[in-house]
C-alpha cells in the first residue's frame, strides 16, 4: 500500500486522488531508497510505472521547502518532447496539493516563451538535452541549485547521442545531493560510462529481466512474400482483428508515411508519428490518437517512445525492429497495468534471421500465425534433416556469413547463423528496409 511508504501526506492525497493503490513493483523498489536519499540506477521498462518512482520521492524532498521560490530544484532531463510533456502532466498531478510549481523546456516550442517561464523560476524543470542547453548558453538558466537529478531514459538519451550534452547538464548541477537514472535497458559500455560519471554509490535495481517482460502481450508472427504483401496483411489485421488501438511500427519515415497514405486511401482513419512531423502536428497526432479519434497511429521508434497511451492493446511490427532492446520498447506499449496485448511482427525471408535472433535474446519463441485469406509462399526457412546430405549444407552454409546466397539461405536450419542481438542498421530513418543487409553479424 502507498500509505506505508513514508510520504507527505500532501502527496499520498494526490496518489488517492489518483486511484493508485498498490506501488508497482519499481514504486515499491525505488521509492524507500530515493526517499533515504539513495543514488539510484534502475532498469525499468516504460509502463512499469517507473515516473511516479522518481517522482513522488522527489516531490517529497521539496514539499517541506519554505519560502519564495528563487531556485530550480529538481531537473528532470528525458529524451523526447513527447516523453516530457507526459513527465509535466504526472509532476503536477502529484504535486496538486503542494506549492510545488514545474516548467518545461523542450525543442519545438517557443524560445522566449520558456526564457520567461524560467525567469518565474519553477521548483521541478523538465526538458531535454538540446533545448536546455540553448537555454543555458544564453544565459537563461541556472542549475546550480538543484538538489535532485532525474535522467529518465538514459539509455535512449545516449542512442539518440546526446552524451556530451547530458554530461554537461550534469556538471552544471554541480551541487546536487541526488541523482536518479532511469532506463528500459541494461545498455551497453556507454550507459557505463555515464552511470560511472554521474552517479554516487549507486544501488541498482533490476525490474525488468527481459524474459519477464510483456507477460500480458501474446507475441506472434506472420511471414510476408515482401512490403506489398506487408501492406495486404496489414489492412487484414485491422479489418478482423478485434482492438482499440493500434500502432504500427515501421524503421523508416519513409514506410510510415507510406503505410499511412495506403491506410488513407483505403479509408482508414489514421495518423502518423515520425521526426519529420512538426511539434504541432505531433502533439495533435498524439492527443487525438489518445482521445481516440482514430484507432490507429503509424509510427517510428524515435517518435513513439516513451508514449503512454490508455487503452493500446495490438502492436504490429510492419518492419521487424533491429533489436532485441528495441523491441522491447515497442511491445512494451500493449499489456500496460497488467491489460491484454497483441504484438504481431511481420517476417519476409529478410526479416528471419532478426526475428529468431530477437527471440533467443528474450528466451521465447513467437507464436507462428497462418492467415489463409492473405497467406503467401514465403513460410520461414525450411527445415533440413540432421542426415549427412544435411551436414553438407552446414557445410555450404559457412560461406553464406554474409546471408548472400538466397538460395542456400533458404535451407539453412532455422536461426543457425542468425546474429546476436545487436543493432542492425542506423539510427532511425537511415536505411530503407530493403537494402538493409539481411543479417549482417
Ligand atoms: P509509467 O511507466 O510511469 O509511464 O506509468 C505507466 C502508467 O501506469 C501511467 O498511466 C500511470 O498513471 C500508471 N500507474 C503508475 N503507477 C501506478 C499504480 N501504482 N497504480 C496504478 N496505475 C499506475
């Protein structure tokens, strides 16, 4: 029960407020060891209730502060507009019976308009790594004062290559008492730099073993002859599947915006999320997506991250993601506080050996799925017999590391020389799917 953590009782009258009765596995984790004024790390996925873990310890440092505000004291850095404009909503739900005021800094948004949002001084500044610098260098912000550092979705920050800046933004909290840092993944030596910077005798806290994830999402795949045939399934699935909200997830801006003008043309009500949009077009996908003004958002990875949408029960992999995290991310989405979920990847013969990597790295194997009315030639690979004419295809197979040869590929046992999860192409929007090296190690 929250009433046992030791809280305000200016905040526990928000959470009732708010209808939360139990903490959820990383509330109950995180939220006494933040209170004690603990370093945290945590490993926690994006509907794990992993902001009010940060948040209510937070607010519960300030909530006892007398006296005019003067001084930012929290800073909380994310890694999308998105992701923070969700942080604002839950920071001042929280914070609705307290004094405790909170201001966003963002890209996208109007420069002046936040330098005077920052002159009125807000205890709790939200905001990401790009625009907060901007602000700083102009002079316009002052983050010596803060006492609480959140760095939420760390590990995305640093995909999306913010490191310098975030290092920087550390440095300039330069008198903080605590620093807490979130993300959905373990990550790799990057994420350990960072966490060896700016951390203090952290304690880690591990909520998210990959193999436990997404226990309330069925996980199933369809092959698919190509992107047309994609496209076919696609219009099927929303057709007969029953849903009340869909996102279909491509790699590129490009497929999105494909997808979404077939979704249009065949009368679909849809919208479309990527980095080309503008803020403005954005925001409104968003809202009208949650209020339900459509059922279905077409989206890349960059753009729907950190997303909470009430309500998203079928999640469709039009490309498969390039890896085993990312896709973590994605199906993250569906089952969220403990709902159904349907997370479908659709599988070319370039897709295969992804997907079966990704299925080893979260120790499951997908539900293979049939769908007579749209169903293709391509199955999956086919199986070969562990006889000694079989050996002479493992053979033959070694020289195919590259996964040049279509037709040897064809027979190779399933998955046998599949990669290792690790990213597969660029960062998002770089590659069209069909020049992306079908498996490259
Ligand atoms: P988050 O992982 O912070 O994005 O939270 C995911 C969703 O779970 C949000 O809609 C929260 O409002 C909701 N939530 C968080 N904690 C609780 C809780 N203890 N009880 C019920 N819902 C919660």
């Amino acid at each position: 029960m929250f009433s046992q953590l030791t809280l305000h009782e200016r905040l526990l009258k928000a959470v009732a407020e708010l209808k939360f009765v139990e903490p959820t596995p990383v509330q109950a984790a995180a939220i006494p060891l933040a209170l004690a004024g603990r370093d945290l790390r945590v490993t926690a996925q994006t509907g794990s209730g992993k902001t009010a873990a940060f948040v209510l310890p937070m607010l519960n440092r300030l909530v006892d502060l007398q006296g005019p505000r003067v001084e930012i004291r929290a800073l909380i850095l994310l890694p999308t507009r998105e992701l923070a404009q969700q942080t604002l909503k839950q920071v001042q739900l929280f914070a609705q019976f307290t004094y405790i005021k909170a201001g966003l800094v963002t890209g996208g948004e109007d420069f002046k308009e936040q330098a005077a949002m920052l002159r009125k001084v807000p205890d709790v500044l939200i905001g990401t790594p790009g625009r907060l610098l901007e602000q700083l260098n102009a002079g316009n912000l002052d983050l010596s004062h803060v006492q609480v550092l959140v760095l939420d979705e760390a590990d995305r920050m640093l995909d999306m290559g913010f490191a310098e800046d975030m290092e920087r933004l550390c440095k300039e909290c330069a008198n903080r008492q605590q620093t807490l840092l979130f993300s959905a993944t373990t990550g790799g030596a990057a994420l350990r730099d960072m966490i060896g910077k700016v951390l203090n005798d952290p304690e880690h806290l591990m909520l998210n073993r990959v193999s436990q994830l997404a226990e309330g999402t069925r996980q199933q795949i369809i092959t698919a002859d190509h992107d047309q045939h994609k496209e076919q399934i696609v219009q099927w699935l929303l057709s007969n599947e029953t849903f009340k909200k869909a996102i279909i997830f491509t790699n590129t801006r490009t497929m999105a915006d494909r997808i979404y003008g077939h979704l249009v043309a065949k009368e679909v009500k849809a919208f479309v999320l990527h980095g080309d949009k503008d803020q403005k077009d954005r925001k409104q996908a968003i809202e009208r997506f949650k209020e339900g003004g459509s059922k279905v958002l077409v989206a890349t990875d960059v753009a729907a991250r950190g997303l909470d949408i009430d309500g998203l029960d079928l999640v469709i992999n039009f490309d498969m993601p390039r890896s085993g995290d990312e896709y973590v991310h994605r199906i993250g989405r569906t089952g969220r506080a403990g709902g159904e979920g349907l997370a479908i990847s659709l599988i070319t013969h370039n897709d295969w050996n992804l997907m079966s990597s990704i299925e080893r790295y979260l120790k499951q194997q997908f539900e293979r799925r049939v769908i007579k009315e749209v169903k293709g030639t391509y199955g999956g690979p086919k199986k070969v017999k562990a006889s000694g004419k079989a050996a002479g295809v493992k053979k033959k197979k070694t020289t195919d590391k590259k996964g040049g040869d279509k037709k040897v590929a064809a027979k190779r046992k399933p998955a046998a020389k599949a990669p290792r999860n690790a990213p597969l192409a660029s960062a998002d929007g770089m590659a069209p799917l069909k020049k992306r090296a079908p498996a490259a190690e």
